[in-house]
C-alpha cells in the first residue's frame, strides 16, 4: 500500500490516546489551532465551538491541538479533555498535546509553517494561532491569536474556503 505522504497522511494522536491521521477529515475546510487551557485566549474555545456547530454541516472543522510550548497547558491529556467538554462543551475534535515550535515541533507544525502564505510568519509566537486549510490540505491563511474565531476576518475566509 501506497504511503499518503501528504497532510493528510502525517501520523498524530487523539487527545483519547488513539493513533490517527488528517485523512478522515480530507476534503473539509480545516482551521488547526494550538489551543492552551490556562491562557487569556482560552476562552476562544467557546467561540471554536461555535463556528464548529456552524458550519460544519458545510464540511468544515476546527481541530484542536493543546500545546504546553508557552506554558499555558500544563495539565495532563485526561484533565485537558475534562476541562474543554465539562467548560465549553466541546465536541470538535482535539489531539494529543502537541509541539508547535522548536526542534521538537511536529511534523505537522513544521508543514504548516512551511507552507504559510506569508513568509515572514513562518514561527507561531502563541497560543490559539488559527490555520484555514483548503479542502485539498493547502494553508489558506492563518490567523494570530488575538482575532476572535467569530471575528468578521474569519467568518468571511471561511465562507469563502467553503465555496470554493
């Protein structure tokens, strides 16, 4: 068998332990975001959630990856999984913790960064930085931590991604 070295095919896991890959979310409109439970943008999972339940009938998804590079996750997966369904109810899906940045970071991440439309924000600085993927896996744009998931900014792009 063929080995999908795409996006898609690059090995993660489950916030549940689980092992998987981008492949059953191929062809959707993705926003990847590094998330943190313990920072001044957490409350943004509320808002995550939202334009989730919207859109997602559509063919969209947010994915979720925790990541304590900033030291904003310090909690354990299980704790992580109880804090943003018992908090925010959350039902998009969430990923292992997950590094973003340095020599650890994972292969995701380093493709993400790789292929940002903007070449001077190859590094993500902080949490909630919000990737829009094209159906096909192509980074659309990304967003800073600080524009809110229901912002204007997003809510258009990821119209627009879901026309395309």
């Amino acid at each position: 068998m063929k080995k999908d070295k795409s996006l898609f095919g690059l090995p993660l896991r489950t916030l549940d332990g689980q092992e998987t890959t981008l492949a059953p979310y191929r062809g959707q409109v993705l926003l990847i975001v590094n998330t943190a439970s313990d920072c001044g943008y957490t409350p943004q999972y509320a808002g995550l959630q939202k334009l989730y339940d919207r859109y997602r009938e559509r063919g969209f998804v947010v994915l979720g990856f925790p990541s304590d590079d900033f030291k904003k996750e310090p909690a354990p997966e299980a704790d992580i999984r109880q804090f943003v369904t018992e908090t925010f109810g959350l039902t998009f899906p969430m990923f292992a913790k997950t590094h973003v940045i340095g020599e650890d970071r994972a292969p995701l991440y380093t493709r993400l960064a790789k292929h940002d439309p903007d070449p001077e924000r190859r590094e993500i600085h902080w949490n909630f930085t919000k990737y829009l993927l094209s159906r096909r896996g192509r980074v659309i744009t990304r967003f800073e931590p600080q524009v809110d998931p229901l912002s204007d900014e997003v809510v258009k792009a990821v119209e627009k991604a879901l026309a395309d």
